[in-house]
C-alpha cells in the first residue's frame, strides 16, 4: 500500500487514541532516546511514525518483522540497529524538532494493529532564583561636635574649648557696660539737680567789686 494512503488511515483511525494514551517519557537535548513499540499481532510489515507537536505526522519507515528494513530509506534521525527487538534509536533528542508522540502498526490484510505509545518531552529547566543583590551596608561613623568658629574678614580665628565665639559674648557685654555708663550720667544730672534745690545760697552769683571812681560818686550822693 502507499505511503500516503497508510498515512492517512492512520491519521483518521487513531489520532485520538494517540493523543490520549502516549507513555510521556522526557529526554535531555542532545540525548539518544529509545523507542520501545511491539504490536499485538504481527502482520506482512511493522510501520513506524510519529506525530510532532508543531509540524504535523512523519513516516520513520517500514521494517519486516524479524527487523529487516523494507523502505528504501529510513529517518536520518534515527537508528534501526536494534529493530529485532523492537526499538527504535532516536540518535541526538531536540526538543524543538522531536518533541511528539511516536508509535508503530502492524499491517494485516488492510488493518493496522497498533503497538505501544510513547511521547517524547524536553526535560524540564530548573529556574534559579536569582536573589537581590546585596545593598553594602554603611559604616557607622561616629559624629563629633565641632567647636564654634567665627569668621572675620581678613582671617579665620579658632577659638579655645573655653570660651568660644568671643566677639559673640563681648558684645553684649559691651552694649551692658554702655547702658550703665549712660544711667551713671542721668543718676548724675539728677542728684545735681536736687542739690541746687536744697541749697541754693551756695549757687547764688557773688557781687561784682566796684570800680573806685564809681564808688565815690555813689559817695557823694549819699
């Protein structure tokens, strides 16, 4: 019979068996796999192929029960070397390329009995969880208080531990001293004031001495 034809059958007979009663089984990339298909009954030929996951159904190849082959050629990708005891070599798994369901039938007087169902699956990759990077931690520093400095136009002084900012202090100690100067002034003017008061012969103008020429005439008169 055609291939065509076998393809066909196959497809409307046993898809959905296929799709529900394949073996999963997962292969690393790069890994050979083996296949492992051996039908019920035997018949004229044993068909192997495999249903993939993105591109649709393949033919491997036809072999003769003992394991001989009957096509022409077989799938580059596998191996027929241990055909007699009914396994298929998958040389290099890829798992873009591979991943799918893979099976074989006997053919018997038009009638294909199927064998085992196996499917084949990329291993599944471990995420690693990245942790966060480490935040550096800050020393701690330690914080010393600086002394007071006051800075003048030409220069800068530093001041002792003792007193510090002596223009600052000075100042209002100058403007104190001032304040009392001018209240001893007032106090001052004050008491003067009362003492003329109390005794006012003591501040009374003396007479003038007159001269001779006017004292004798004031003589004369009298």
């Amino acid at each position: 019979m055609n291939q065509k034809w076998i393809q066909i059958l196959v497809i409307l007979v046993f898809y959905q068996r296929i799709t529900a009663e394949a073996g999963e089984k997962r292969v690393k990339d790069g890994e050979g796999a083996e296949i492992t298909c051996n039908p019920k009954e035997q018949g004229t030929m044993v068909i192997w192929f495999r249903v993939l996951d993105h591109s649709g159904m393949e033919f491997i190849g036809s072999f003769s029960n003992s394991g001989l082959k009957k096509s022409k050629e077989i799938h580059q990708k596998f191996s027929e070397t241990k055909m007699s005891q009914h396994i298929l070599m998958l040389k290099s798994f890829s798992k873009a390329e591979d991943s799918g369901t893979y099976t074989c039938a006997s053919f018997k007087d038009n009638k294909l009995n199927f064998g085992e169902i196996t499917r084949l699956v990329g291993e599944k990759v471990k995420e690693t969880l990245r942790s966060p990077p480490a935040t550096p931690t800050k020393p701690n520093l330690q914080t010393t208080t600086m002394p007071c400095v006051c800075n003048t136009i030409n220069e800068k002084v530093e001041t002792s531990p003792d007193l510090f900012c002596t223009p600052l202090i000075l100042g209002p100690l100058a403007g104190g001293c001032g304040l009392l100067l001018l209240l001893l002034i007032i106090i001052t003017l004050y008491c003067n004031r009362i003492r003329t008061r109390r005794c006012p012969h003591h501040y009374k103008r003396k007479p003038r001495p007159m001269a001779p020429g006017k004292q004798m005439m004031t003589n004369r008169h009298i």
